[in-house]
C-alpha cells in the first residue's frame, strides 16, 4: 500500500485498534470492539440507505409504469428524463444506496493492512526498529516478506522479557490467540483444522444477512428471481474465498459485522416502517379530511344554489300572478 495512504488512511485505524487494545488487552476482543465502534459510525448512513431502499421500493411501481410506456420506443431518452424527474420529485438519489458499500470495503481492506502490518500501524515503529527487536530476540526479519511483522511479532510475546527496552517506542505484547486459534494464521484448504471455521461462519453469516435484510425489506421478486439468487450467493462464496486468503481476524471482523448487520437491520426496519406507516397515516388522514372538507363545501354550494334555484322559481310565480291580475 502505497506511503501516503497508508498515513492517511490505514494509521489511523491501527490507532484507533491499538487504543481498544491498550484498554482490554486482548487482540480477539478488540477486534470485535473495533467492529462495533464501526458499525456504530456507519449507523447513519446505513439508516440513511435503508430510508433509500424502502423510497426506491414505493416508486419502483411508477417507475415500471414509465418502462412500459416507453417499451416500444427505440429512443429511450425520454423514458429516461421521465425516470429521472420522478427521482428528483420524491427525493430519491439511485446512488445512495453504494455509498454504504464505498466505505465498507475500504476499511476491510485497510483493516487487512493493520492485521498484515502491527509494527507499523498499531505500534508506529520503524523498519530499523524491527529490525533492532529481532537482533535483540536473536532471530531474522526481512521487511518485503508479506507476513513478517506478524512472525516478528509472535516472536516478540513468546520473548517479551527480551525487549523490554522497545516498549517506550510503541511496542506492544500482542497475542493473537483466540480460543486455540491463531487470528494471525490464514487458513489453508490442504489442512483441515479449527481455522476453517472462521470462513464458514464468515459465508454463512455473509448468507444469513443477505437473506434477512431482502426479507426485512419485503423484495419478494430479489427473493424469486433466479439471476437475483445467484447474485446473493456469489458474495458469500467470495467471502469465504477471501477469508481462506487472509488471516483469520479478517473472518472474525467479517462475522461480527454480519451478525450486527442482521440486528441493526430489524430495527432499523422496524424504526423506517413505522415512520413511513405514520407517515403514510398522517398523509391518509389529511387526504381524508380534505376530501371531507370539499364533500361538504360541494354540498353547501348544492344547498345555496338549490335555495337560489327556490327563490328564482317563487320570483317568477310571483311575476305570473301579478300579471294574470293584471290581464284580468
């Protein structure tokens, strides 16, 4: 990863990892505090894309109206600006719903570069640094090497009473330990084991909130639609690959995320139904009584022209009489 971005970006979420790990010392744990605190800022735009979907939903009906109107036509232009007008009349901006997507990704990616890279984004050392601690525990380090800070660092717990001179640079004892697992290791196909775990319940989960939030969105056509299923299957199987490519706090990360996705997603549900159903009930009320308001207004004015109706006729038998008087 390139120096400025790893400054810029990827630094500051080894702080913020190396803060929770400095208060609960424990690698796992700070890992699924780190994966809160993140869902936690993500909270609002995540409500805010939920808002999106269930808008996208209530015109989808209007929009296919448009489409078969203009199914037919080879200039699909107007079917466009027509689609685009009803957008932009209810409010609805298509590409809201990837902005969630957007950030998602590059944190998993820079949180790939923290678990890679401890030395240099949870502590702040210095190759030279490293360096400096290998000598000291009397192994080798080569800073190319992909994984190296994590065997260095693995080295420097199992030798911690080696390098305690290094701890006012930053250095901290890390156990990557979880269980019996190793959050640092990568699960390999050709060894059966413990870690395979951590990519199955990464799909599975990855699965289960898919499922949940099509379900909790009411998308019944996502759910029946044979290219749509292929779909939501094809993120999960990707999960799973690339937590058999990475180490397993990646999968850890990946499944905490999944499973507070899938409460968040019942409530926020339940939160944007019941606002748009009252909503909808405010809207259905001041319908009614506008409705009801003319009924009455229209049967006033029916009255009043009735009685004026009245009046002219009496007028004109009046006009009568007099003149049959008169003739007589």
């Amino acid at each position: 990863m390139g120096y400025i971005l790893g400054v810029i970006f990827v630094r500051p979420l080894g702080l913020i990892l190396s803060f929770i790990f400095n208060l609960v010392q424990n690698y796992a744990l700070s890992i699924i505090l780190f994966t809160i605190i993140v869902k936690l800022i993500l909270l609002p735009f995540q409500y805010k894309n939920k808002k999106g979907m269930k808008k996208m939903q209530a015109i989808n009906v209007e929009a296919q109206r448009i489409q078969k109107k203009y199914a037919r036509s080879r200039d699909k232009t107007k079917m466009n600006e027509e689609i685009q007008a009803l957008y932009e009349r209810e409010g609805y901006n298509p590409m809201s719903s990837c902005l969630l997507t957007f950030i998602t990704l590059p944190i998993m990616m820079g949180l790939y570069y923290v678990v890679r890279k401890p030395m240099t984004y949870m502590m702040g050392l210095s190759e030279a640094t490293m360096s400096s601690i290998a000598s000291a525990i009397g192994t080798t380090f080569d800073p190319k090497a992909i994984y190296g800070q994590i065997e260095l660092t693995r080295a420097v717990h199992e030798n911690w009473d080696k390098v305690g001179a290094f701890v006012s640079q930053g250095l901290e004892n890390i156990d990557f330990s979880f269980f019996g697992v190793d959050l640092a290791s990568i699960p390999t196909l050709s060894n059966p084991s413990l870690m395979w775990l951590f990519p199955i319940i990464a799909g599975l989960t990855s699965l289960g909130s898919t499922l949940i939030m099509q379900k909790m969105q009411g998308n019944n056509d996502a759910m029946n639609n044979p290219g749509m299923k292929t779909t939501m299957m094809l993120m999960p199987l990707m999960m799973v690959w690339i937590c058999f490519s990475t180490p397993a706090a990646l999968a850890l990360y990946w499944i905490v995320n999944n499973v507070i996705t899938c409460i968040q997603e019942f409530f926020m549900t339940r939160m944007v139904l019941g606002k748009i159903e009252k909503k909808d009930a405010e809207e259905a009320a001041k319908t009614a009584a506008e409705k009801e308001a003319k009924r009455l207004a229209q049967q006033e004015q029916a009255k009043q022209q009735a009685q004026e109706a009245r009046e002219r006729q009496a007028q004109l038998e009046e006009s009568r009489k007099k003149n049959k008087k008169k003739k007589g």
